[in-house]
C-alpha cells in the first residue's frame, strides 16, 4: 500500500462533532488507551456539515481516520473494545491507508481533527436528541 500524506493540522475553523458528553468520557479513554499520542480524524454524519450526509440519526456511527498503518492486532483489540463498550453506537475504525484518495482528502477538508493530546476537549461536544 502506499502512504498518504495526512496534515497534522486541522482547517482553521475545526466542524462540531455530534457526540454527547457521556459518550466523550467513554472514547477518549479507549482510544488513549489503544492509542497513545495518536491523533485521529473523525468524518461523516457525526461531523458537522459533513457533505453528502443524509442527516444525523441518534444510531448513526462514528466514523475515525487512524493515520498510517497500525497493527491487525491493536485494531482488532480497539474495535472489540469499543463494540464492548457502552457507546450507543458504533465506531468504525480505519485506517487512512484504506480509505479512497477523495476520502481521505473529504476528510482531510471537512472532517474534525482529534488531536491526540486534546479528544476529550468539551468544546467539540454537541449533545444529540435521543429518539426519533
């Protein structure tokens, strides 16, 4: 596979992230744990704005950007974690590296940043309506 070039900074005016602030404690020490000092991009409906979104839905998953190529196995343990946690929606998890050129650069654009040392900023925190 090869590398995609990933800017370690985000637009100037970073989007929301549609995630309530039970689900930012849950998350945030997942991903540390799993991932340490790595900084990650969220996309999709649960990002502001995102383009060609059909609307957020309370069951809407999180989609996350790993820069560069991790581990099957580290993956494979975060995703289990997080299916095993008490998020009430899924995480998918991917690597840039999988992901189409025009997503990554979609992302790159239009996506929300989670900088290593910062996902649990309550800034990026929109609480989302449960039900219908």
């Amino acid at each position: 596979m090869t590398e995609r070039a990933v800017p370690a900074t985000p637009p100037a005016a970073p989007p929301a992230l549609h995630v309530g602030a039970a689900e930012l404690g849950v998350l945030p020490a997942l991903l540390v744990r799993h991932l340490p000092g790595l900084s990650l991009w969220a996309y999709g409906s649960r990002v502001a704005g995102w383009r060609g979104s059909r609307g957020l839905e309370p069951h809407s998953d999180l989609d996350l950007a790993v820069p560069g190529q991790l581990s099957d196995l580290v993956l494979a343990t975060l995703r289990a974690d997080l299916e095993d946690s008490d998020l009430p929606w899924r995480v998918d998890l991917t690597s840039f590296d999988a992901l189409p050129r025009a997503m990554c650069e979609l992302t790159v654009c239009h996506g929300r940043l989670l900088p290593a040392r910062a996902v649990s900023v309550p800034a990026v925190v929109v609480r989302v309506a449960e039900g219908g």
